[in-house]
C-alpha cells in the first residue's frame, strides 16, 4: 500500500517478541503506540521496557475514561501523572504523546480549554500532542489552526476523515467504547480519507508548518468497507495529493 510505518495499539496477547518479529516480516518500523493510562499506571517500567524493545520513539495516553476527565475529582491526579510519566520516558529516550478526543475541549474556570491546560501545565520534554483532527473538528474547531497552535510540539498527527450530520449521536460506540447517549440526534460515521468533511489538504500543510515527523492514517471502522479496504483507499488518497 505505500505506508512508511505503523502506529501500535495493543499487543493483543502476543509477545513483545512476537509482535517484534511480525515488524520485521512486514519490513515496518513501529513508530509509536496507544498504551492505555491504566497499563502505565500499573507498571511504568514495563511499558518502557516493552515499547523501547519494539523501537517505537513515541508513546501516547490515547484516551480517559469515565471519571479521569477534566472537571472529574480524579483530574488532577491524572494531570499529575502524565507529568511523572513523561519525566520516566524522556529518562529512557523516550517521548510522552497525549491524544485527544472531543472531552479534552472542555473550558476550564482559567478560560482555558482542558487541552491547553494540560499542555501548559507541562514542559515539551515531559509531554507532546499527537492532535487527532477528526475529533478536534468534532469539538467545534479547525483541525489545521489547532495543529498549527502547537508547532514545535506535534510530532505526529492523526489524519481521520468523517461525514457528520446534527449533532452526531453514539459517537464513541464507533470506536468500541459504550456512549453514555441516551438519545440518537444525528448521523455520524468515519470514512477513508477524501471521502469526508475534513479538508485534509489544510491538515496536511500545517503538519508540514508544525514540523511533524509523521501523519498517521486513524482508520476506525468505515460503514460499508472492511478496514483494509478503508486504509488502502486512504493510502492511494494521499498519493493523489504527493504524499
């Protein structure tokens, strides 16, 4: 298909020797992975020894759950920790990604939103964005001026297109994650790259702006295609615009 690299996330019970050997018989380096916060928690250790052995530079928070969020009780702590684990990465050559969804949008009683703050509340070595502008534009802003916002800071960003209608209803249900939503309001749906509402050229422009070392293809499940058929037609778009 033409892709450079691969974004883990999740080992899905094989072995880091496992896994490393299915790289390596696919001729892609694992640039960076989606460790879920509570695994980090957990063991710090072992997810540097793990993603260090598998040769990714990056490794990223890619969601919080229900209860750590901004104006959650347990925030702050969560604040406090993605700050401890990003000083353990950088000890080992590593480097702490954050990826948003649309929660981290919430304005917080500084008049900032929680997203800002989170990066304000941190130094560039403890933590960097891994902006993910499908759900930036889902929150209400612009995709491109958000990434552009962080230049210096973004080395990777996540490409995702989608068609939404009203105000989209069971958003997280696409992702594998129960929506609290008790009411459907809309339509939404992913869809391979060029095939939706994202002006993915803009995005592409400011990541190049923003000096990112990668734009990674987030291919959650299309409506109608398996996903490697989404991603395929996500590769060849970005071949049609000389990437």
């Amino acid at each position: 298909m033409g892709y450079d690299g691969i974004e883990l996330a999740g080992l899905y019970s094989y072995s880091k020797e496992e896994i490393k050997e299915i790289l390596s018989d696919i001729d892609l380096p694992a640039i960076s992975a989606h460790v879920p916060f509570a695994e980090m928690r957990e063991d710090i250790a072992k997810v540097i020894d793990t993603y260090k052995y598998l040769g990714c530079r990056y490794v990223v928070v890619p969601y919080l759950t229900e209860g750590q969020r901004p104006g959650d009780d347990a925030y702050e702590a969560v604040r406090a920790d993605i700050a401890r684990f990003g000083d353990a990465f950088a000890a080992a050559g590593l480097q702490l990604l954050y990826h948003n969804h649309d929660f981290e949008f919430k304005v917080m009683p500084n008049g900032q939103f929680a997203l800002d703050e989170l990066y304000a509340g941190t130094t560039p070595t403890q933590l960097q964005a891994e902006p993910d502008t499908c759900w930036i534009k889902v929150a209400g802003q612009d995709p491109a001026a958000y990434v552009l916002k962080y230049t210096g800071r973004v080395p990777i960003v996540h490409l995702k297109d989608f068609h939404l209608e009203g105000s989209g209803g069971k958003l997280y249900d696409l992702i594998g994650i129960e929506s609290q939503e008790t009411e459907e309001s809309g339509s939404f749906e992913f869809r391979p790259l060029g095939l939706g509402q994202q002006d993915i050229p803009s995005i592409l422009d400011a990541s190049l702006k923003a000096g990112a070392a990668w734009v990674v293809v987030e291919q959650d499940e299309s409506v109608g295609r398996s996903r490697m058929e989404a991603v395929e037609i996500s590769r060849n778009y970005l071949k049609s615009l000389g990437w």
